[in-house]
C-alpha cells in the first residue's frame, strides 16, 4: 500500500464537521449589561443610605443648620428605587441572555420601565420646577433657589432618556 504524504498536508476548502453532531449556539457576551446594572445597583444604595442617614439625623441637622429647611428626601427616595430597579432588571437580562432564554421579555420589560422613569421624572420637573432637589431638601431660601440645583434634574432625565434608548437598542439587537 502506497501512502502519498502530500495528501495529509494539502489544504482542502471543505469544512470537515463530524456528523450527528449539532452545532451549539454560543452565549453572547453580556459584560456591558453586567457592569451597567452593578452600577445602577450601587449608586442607588448610596443615595438610599444617604436618605437613611439625613431622616435619622433629621433632627440633629434641623437644630444644626437652620429650622426652614425641611429636608424633605421622599422624591430623591422614589427615584432611587427606580435607578435599583432598573439596576436589577439589567442584571436580570445579562443572566437570561447568557442563558439564552426569555431575554427578550426582559429587555421589553426594562424599555417599558425606562419609559416609566422618563415620564416620572418629567412629571416631577412640571410639578416642582427644574429645581425641586433644593426646594425639596432647604425649601424656598437662598440656598434652596439656588439654579445649582438644575443639575440633578438635567442629569436624572437625560440618564432616563438614555435607558429608554439602550434599552431600545437591546430590544434591536436581538
């Protein structure tokens, strides 16, 4: 029996695959969704136990500073629980893609929530004004009034806008 060598090392276009063998669907990489989820998740603690801390020293602060700011935390408190929420539902969908299944639920889910916020958060600025943080936090003084202030709600709607957007991208993406 003759063996020709050069057919062993001879290129070939064919894709040899062993049959019966099915090829299994990798899992996408979901890093992104991950990390932006565990952000979420941490910034929201932080300013819930910054809540936390400024209703227990309530008091403390009031006789402290001044008696005309109220310190009034309860809407910065909604809002964190929408920024873990949120939080959570991206570490939901990193999972559930990893896992191929029901992905596309959750990214519904988090686009009709990020809508959600968008509209709260719009309703807070037609409510309160631009600056409701200050008002919120040290009422109608100087401090309060301050357009400083501005900042927080400019930020925490275009954060919004920008979930509805990522979360829309994440529903395409599919």
């Amino acid at each position: 029996m003759k063996v020709n060598i050069e057919d062993y090392y001879k290129r070939t276009n064919q894709n040899v695959a062993p049959k019966g063998l099915k090829k299994e669907k990798k899992s996408p990489f979901t890093l992104a969704e991950m990390l932006y989820g565990t952000f979420n998740i941490v910034v929201s603690v932080i300013f819930i136990l910054f809540i936390i801390i400024t209703n227990i020293a309530k008091p403390i602060i009031s006789n402290l500073i001044n008696q005309n700011f109220p310190l009034e935390t309860r809407l910065i408190f909604f809002l964190s629980i929408l920024i873990m929420i949120i939080g959570i539902l991206f570490e939901i969908y990193a999972i559930e893609k990893a896992r191929l299944h029901k992905y596309s639920l959750i990214g519904a889910i988090i686009f009709f929530f990020s809508l959600f916020m968008t509209f709260s958060i719009t309703y807070i600025i037609i409510k309160y004004s631009l600056n409701w943080v200050g008002i919120q936090l040290f009422g109608q003084t100087e401090i309060g009034l301050n357009k400083l202030f501005y900042l927080p709600s400019i930020a925490y709607l275009g954060y919004s806008i920008f979930n509805v957007y990522y979360s829309y991208t994440l529903i395409n993406s599919q």
